[in-house]
C-alpha cells in the first residue's frame, strides 16, 4: 500500500529540495464548446471571479470544435481581454468528440490538476473551491460534483427529463455499482495523471464517456471525492439531448455492464 501511494505523489513533491515549499498548484479549466457564442464570455467571467476571489492558481482552456456559430471569435475575444496566460483558445475544425477534446485540451494544460465542466452554465463555478477542499482534505483523485446526495438538485427540467435523469442514474448504481452517486454528470475535479490513465482506458463516446469514466476509476482503485452541486438548465442555445443520446447511453450502459 505504501508504495502505492507513493507512486500517487507528485514527482515535484517528492524531489524538493528540504526547506524549500513545493510549487502552488494550478488548476486547469477545460471547457470544451459547441455553439456556446452567448454562454461563453458568461461562464469565463464567472470562473476568473471564482479563482480570483479564492487566489487558486488558474489558467482556462476553451477547446472549440468548429462552431458555426461564432464561437471561436468570442473566445479570441476573451484572450484578449483577460490575457493569453489565463484563457488559452486551442481550436479544432470539427466536433470530434469529448474524449478527444479533452485530450487535445490536456496537451497545453499546465496545471497539475484538470476541471472539466460544461461551458452552457449548467455547472456555476462557485462550487470550484469546494472541489478544491474536498480534494485537499481526502487527497482524492477525483472529485465530482453529484446532483444525487446531500443538497445537490437540479434545476430548470421538466418533470419527464428528471424523471428520465433519476431513472438512468437508477439502473446505472443497480448493474454497475460504481462507488459514485452521480455517473453521467460533466462536473468534475482530476489528478491530471488520473485523467491522461483514465482516458486511456475508455473507448466509450458522448454521453456514456463520463459514466465509463467513473467505472474505470473503480477497477484502477482511485479514490473518488464528491460535492453535492445545482445543475441549471441551460438558457441560451439548443440541449444537445436527443433521443439518438439516449438510445446511445443504453447501448453504453449494456456494454459497460457486460464488459466490467
């Protein structure tokens, strides 16, 4: 077990030189866009108010799939304004998928742990320091927001997509048991070891990508943290929800059950 933990120990604070402190850690955003034009100048006002105000060290990776909506002009926008050392635009042609953003993302990330949230303002960034002490208080390797314990609720869904939410998340805690009250949500908090381990293993794509996510932690025995959060419906643009996602997410949570 000893070792274990500490191959778990970053390698910075393991070659320190005595009396010297370790470097502060720097949290990495990464928030992947599609369509996102009237959200986005929103969420990254919020999350540079949030880190200012908690002196975390921070830097925001927008990774925009082609956009035709504009998208990538109002993130050049916001570089701008705030300074290419804390937004980072790292752009692609074309919706290549979420894993893959994440990837591309990772490549220029800095920071030593990685935040992935929604860029629609479905996850307010308020929680992200109550990320920050779970993480620090357990050493977890991930800590994720859970609309399904404590507090935590959602917002903004009629009745027949809440009753779809719980439903899903219901069958998915009965067949997987994944140690987590929340599999299929956006919000969370990642060693960025963890995450580049973890992306490695799955092979699932949209919305089953989170939840396989979760499940592999399970089998490679990382320690999960987790933050009862108010999910918001999104208020500007199109829910990228559709009966093909759900139709997928089945197929996903089959293939999950069958293969772990």
């Amino acid at each position: 077990m000893a070792s274990k933990e500490a191959s778990r120990t970053p390698a910075w604070s393991r070659l320190e030189p005595e009396g010297r402190s370790p470097p502060q850690n720097t949290y990495s955003v990464l928030l992947p866009t599609y369509n996102e034009r009237e959200n986005l100048p929103l969420i990254v006002w919020l999350l540079v108010k949030s880190f200012s105000e908690s002196g975390f060290n921070y830097e925001i990776i927008i990774i925009d799939d082609g956009s035709p909506d504009g998208t990538r002009d109002v993130a050049e926008q916001l570089e701008k304004i705030y300074g290419s050392d804390k937004i980072l635009l790292r752009p692609r042609e074309k919706k290549l998928g979420l894993g893959t953003a994440y990837i591309h993302g990772m490549k220029h990330a800095t920071g030593n742990y990685i935040i992935i949230m929604d860029a629609d303002l479905s996850h307010h960034p308020k929680f992200i320091p109550e990320f920050i002490r779970k993480q620090k208080e357990g050493n977890f390797d991930i800590v994720s927001g859970t609309r399904y314990k404590g507090n935590g609720g959602v917002y903004g869904w009629d009745l027949k997509r809440k009753i779809i939410s719980r439903g899903a998340n219901f069958i998915t805690q009965i067949l997987l048991r994944p140690g987590a009250s929340d599999l299929t949500g956006s919000f969370r908090l990642y060693k960025k070891e963890v995450l580049q381990k973890l992306i490695e293993k799955c092979v699932s794509k949209g919305y089953v990508f989170q939840m396989e996510m979760i499940v592999r932690a399970r089998q490679l025995n990382y320690t999960i943290g987790e933050v009862p959060i108010s999910f918001v419906d999104r208020v500007y643009g199109e829910s990228k929800l559709g009966g093909n996602e759900i139709v997928s997410f089945l197929k996903g949570l089959l293939t999950l059950f069958a293969t772990t």
